[in-house]
C-alpha cells in the first residue's frame, strides 16, 4: 500500500480494519477509498469483509444508529425516507457526467462533467463529519464466473448497507483475486444532513454517473433506489460494460416455467417498475431465479442468463396471500425482512392491498400518523406510501430455482416484454421473429407510470425494453446491440410480449391476477412447438382450445369463448396510433436509429392497415 493511502487510513481505520485493506493490492481501491474519506471527513472508517461477524454488525448498527427500527416478528425491521420527496427514484437529479467530447444523445439526462463533479462532491464534503464510514465488498452476478463484476460501496448508511446484503453475494473474497485489476465499480453515498434520522436537504440530492471512471456518487437520499449503488446504478455502468464486450445487462427477471415431464423451461422478462414484473417472477408452482436484473452473454451458441442479485427490493403493495402468496409468507414469518415507507402499528406493518382494513392511527414516514392528518402543503398524508417496499434475501423463498448461483447462468427459452396498457394490446402474443420481438415489443415498450417513480401517475410513457431510465449509451447503439446478439445464437429465444392491464368498455380489467400462470404457460408451449398458434397483424395468438385447456389446467377455471374474444380481439385503431406514437419517437428524438427499425413498424402499419380495410377497427380473433 503507498504511504500516503497508509497515512490517510492509519487516522481513520481501527486494526482489523486496516487489516482487511491492506490485504486487498489494489492501487485504484486504495485512491478511491482514501480519497472518500479525506472529502466526506468520517470520524471513524470500519471495513467489513465477507465474514458472518461482520454482516450482522451492520444489521446491529442499523437499528442502534436508528435507521431500522425492530418490528414485532423476530429479524423485521422499518426504515421511512422523507416525505414526499425520497420515496422513488428521482431521475431529474440522477445524471450521466458527460465529458466535453462526448455525448449520450439528448434522450439521457446529463450534466458536463467537470461541472458536475464539482457540484456532487461539494455536498459530499465533509458530510459524514460526526460519523462512521462503511467499506463494503460485493459482487453482481455469481462469484467465480465470466458474469462476475467485483463492486465496492461506500456509504455512512448501514441501512443501505444492510440492504446489500440482503440483496448482492459477498465480494470481499473475490476481490482479494482481483491483484491490481481496475475493472471494477465504485459507489460512494452519504445520507448527508439527517433531521429525525431522515434526509433533509432534498434540493441538493444528486445521484450522478462518471461512467468514464465507473464511480457513482449519491448524496442527501437514503431512498434505496437512489443509494443502494449496486441496484439500478450499477446497471447503468454495466450496459456500457455489456456495450463494450458484447453482451447484454438488462432490467429482466429469470424465472423457470414448468412444462410437461418435468421440463423447465427459463423465460427473462423486461417490466417497468409496477406492472406484473415480480409476481410474473413468483408465479405460484413456477420457480424464481430473479425478479429484477439479468446479464446474458452468448455461451456455445446458446442464450444463456444470469440473475445478477439474490434479493428482492420489491413493491410491497397489493402483496396479499392470494396474490403473492410466497412473499407473503416470508413477510408475515420470522426472518429477516427490512420493511420501508409502510405504516407501523403496536409492531406490525400495515400496507395498501394487504388484504386487510388498515389502522386508523400509528407510525410512518411523518411520525405519528392519524387518519386525516395533512401535510405542510395542505394535502391529506396517506398511511402507507404506494411505492412502499420490502427488502429479503431470495434464499427465503421456498420456490427458488436450484441454478440461482450456476457460474454460466441458465438457458434462455422465452423473453418477455410486459407493460401497462389498458386500451392497446392483447393479453399475451409471440413475435414472428427475434427482430420483429427486439423492435416490435422490446423497442416499442409503452406503459402507464406508476408510484414507484416521483412525478404524475397514469401518464403512457415511452420505456424502451423497460431499460430507458437506466441507458448509459445511445438509445440507437442499444437497440442495435440487441439486434446484434441473436447473430451469435445458434437458436435465439422466442419473444413475447404480455399486458395484464387490458380493460374493457366498462374500465374493468380483462384479466384476473392470476391469468399470467396462464399466459406462462402457453409460451412455454410455444417454446417447444406445442402448441399452435393464430396469426394477427401484431403476432402470434393463442388459440381458444389450448387457453380453454390452460384456464382449466394451471386454476381449475373455465374460460369462455366470449372471454377469449374480448381479450384477443386486435384493437386496430388504437395500434395504429402507438405506431405513430413509436415511429414518431425514432424519427424526431433518436439519433441514428437503424434502418431496419422503420422497416418492422413500417410492415406492421401496413398488416394493420390491411385488416383495417378488410374487417374494420376492432377484429375478433376467430376473424383472423
């Protein structure tokens, strides 16, 4: 270790600590490390490795620092984020530093970088003054495997550290094997200046990317999607990864679907945040491997995919036993279980969709709560957030697939791109081929926003492959690399897209929650040609005799033809018009968008249009 890093450490770090550094040789860490504490000013640095000691150190120190407080199940514990400003992430204030001769594309949020540097680091200095620093080694993706990325966090939170491990494998080992490597990510985050144990100066929260040295910095947030940096921050500094190695970082679940025989089948999904993503992922009799982040690389010609975390950071609304019965029973058993931005009562988390009447007083992220209570803006304060959330570690789950931590992934049967759409598309639908899919679903990803972004609900947004709020290249380069990574495939996944949100002329919803284990089904038929399938302007569509039999199968329900027509009947208006909506998106916003993009929509327009002339605006499926 240089002297000057040993000096710098030597006043901050107690022996067994420094001991855990000094065995790391890596000259990058050592800069970086002391570099953090010399601008955040701790008063004492503790540096944990992959030991169980050290683990539930952080989970202590959470609770005595007063950022997790104990629930009445045995291992559960709350934290609350400032109202109403830190319970989702804030992509206003998270931005790529941008080089001079650089640019990402107007469609990415960016700041010059050395404007931004300048700025993030003056909220950082001196913020952890009065405070300790954690050093914490983790790894994304299995460990000992050609998916591995060595990661190290750097937070005055142990909150957020405690959630990491919850949510990531330990990388302090690995990192021993690292030597002088530099290919690895760095995060530093502080709370900054807590009020209540709350973050408070939210006009000065930043999250931003210096994606030329693979360091993020998150300041004055504690919301975990903001400061958790191994989350959606590494994603955005993997997809460049991906870009520059050729493969594929995506944000899709894993998930094993059983056929007949014993078969598996395994399916990625891409879903924005709220709309089916994880309780696609934990479909009762199916089996998770991940329900948020997926790596792919191409390995002997085949597609195969790795889950890059082992916790879930998931929406704990409407989670109820019959909805989520899995997770219920892990947030309702003893274990370990972070709960946030839920209402407390006598001990016990209360949330919206629990499937039961919440109190009428207790404790949240205002304090103490009451119905009617109203904040300094004159608007009513809800007991629950609907963003709330839950942090568990996947090895909870009784339903995890055995390949969670196989070093080269699982086999890619089926990919799946799902939103919320309630006039537009059908229930579930295949591509005609991994083009078609890449463009037509993947590149065409509307949906309807949610609580789990700050800003205006319910408003159709444009959410390329559920990945454009975490792109860290141009929205064309990614795209094509998409396209691309079929070429290396001997047999590419079949696409598909899935909306459970369609409604009818009433407004009420077409689907039942639990169709998807339908839907699943089928595509796992698909995926092994068993099953046949109608052809549509849009895709491939199931037929009545196969979802009759799937309805009956998979819930013991009956399902009408009637039902089947309302749900499969293509709304040729209404797709005409998301065309428009797309086309007109990659001609005006996207700079360099590849030729073959046009092409697809262009084809798809004219089908449409043909069904159009041939049998009007709205075509039952036994038309077609």
């Amino acid at each position: 270790m240089d002297a000057k890093y040993a000096k710098v450490f030597q006043a901050k770090l107690d022996a067994p600590s420094f001991a855990k550094l000094s065995a790391l040789n890596n000259d990058k860490l050592h800069a970086f490390v002391a570099d953090a504490v010399e601008l955040c000013q701790p008063d004492s640095v503790l540096v944990c490795g992959d030991d169980p000691a050290g683990i539930a150190l952080i989970r202590r120190l959470a609770v005595e620092n007063h950022e997790e407080a104990p629930l009445a199940t045995p291992g559960h514990t709350v934290h609350f984020d400032n109202y109403p400003d830190d319970q989702g992430r804030d992509k206003e204030v998270t931005k790529y530093l941008v080089p001079k001769d650089d640019t990402l594309g107007k469609n990415l949020n960016a700041i010059e970088r050395e404007a931004g540097l300048e700025e993030v680091r003056g909220f950082l200095r001196g913020a952890m003054k009065g405070r300790r620093m954690y050093v914490r080694f983790f790894c994304l993706g299995p460990t000992g495997s050609v998916f591995s990325i060595s990661c190290v966090q750097i937070t005055d939170s142990a909150y957020v550290a405690h959630s990491e491990d919850l949510l990531y494998r330990p990388g302090y080992e690995q990192f021993k094997k690292l030597g002088n490597e530099t290919n690895y990510f760095c995060f530093l985050h502080s709370a900054g200046r807590l009020v209540n144990n709350i973050s408070a100066d939210m006009d000065k929260k930043r999250i931003y990317i210096d994606y030329t040295r693979e360091v993020i910095y998150s300041v004055n947030t504690q919301y975990a999607g903001n400061t958790v940096g191994l989350k959606k921050l590494a994603l955005r500094l993997a997809i460049r990864k991906a870009d520059r190695e050729g493969w594929l970082a995506e944000h899709m679940f894993v998930m094993g679907v059983a056929g007949p025989k014993d078969r598996v089948t395994y399916f990625t999904g891409a879903y924005p945040s709220a709309c089916g993503k994880t309780s696609t992922a934990m479909i009762p009799g199916e089996r998770i491997v991940g329900d948020d982040l997926a790596y792919f690389r191409a390995i002997d010609g085949q597609a195969r995919a790795v889950n890059v975390e082992v916790g879930i950071f998931g929406i704990i609304t409407d989670v109820n036993p019959q909805g989520d019965p899995v997770i219920h029973k892990v947030l309702t058993s003893p274990g370990e279980v972070i709960f946030s931005n839920v209402l407390v009562k006598d001990g016990k988390p209360y949330w919206f969709g629990m499937g039961q009447e919440l109190p009428k007083e207790g404790v949240n992220f205002v304090g103490q709560w009451h119905i009617g209570k109203i904040d300094m803006t004159g608007n009513e304060i809800p007991p629950a957030h609907k963003n709330a959330r839950y942090t568990i570690s996947l090895r909870a789950l009784a339903n995890l697939d055995k390949q969670l931590d196989n070093p080269n992934g699982v086999p890619v049967g089926g990919i799946i791109y799902g939103g919320r759409d309630s006039d537009t598309s059908v229930p579930v639908q295949q591509a005609f081929d991994w083009n078609h899919g890449i463009i037509a679903y993947g590149a065409s990803l509307e949906s309807e926003t949610t609580a789990a972004t700050l800003g205006a609900q319910g408003v159709r947004t444009f959410n390329l492959m559920s990945n454009l709020d975490f792109l860290a290249i141009p929205l064309s380069k990614y795209i094509r690399n998409n396209l691309d990574f079929a070429s290396s495939l001997q047999k590419p996944p079949l696409i598909f897209a899935a909306n459970y949100f369609l409604k009818g002329t009433d407004g009420k919803y077409l689907n039942g929650m639990r169709d998807k284990g339908v839907w699943v089904k089928w595509m796992e038929l698909r995926v092994h040609g068993e099953a046949e399938a109608i052809k549509a302007p849009t895709g491939m569509l199931p037929m009545y005799d196969d979802l009759k039999r799937l309805f009956k199968q998979v819930l013991n329900k009956d399902y009408s033809r009637e039902d089947y027509i309302r749900q499969f009947t293509i709304r040729v208006g209404e797709n005409l018009a998301k065309l428009e909506r797309i086309d007109r998106i990659y001609r005006q916003d996207v700079a360099d968008t590849p030729p073959v993009v046009m092409e697809v929509l262009a084809a798809q327009r004219k089908r449409l249009e043909a069904l159009r002339a041939a049998k009007g605006d709205y075509v039952s499926p036994l038309e077609l």
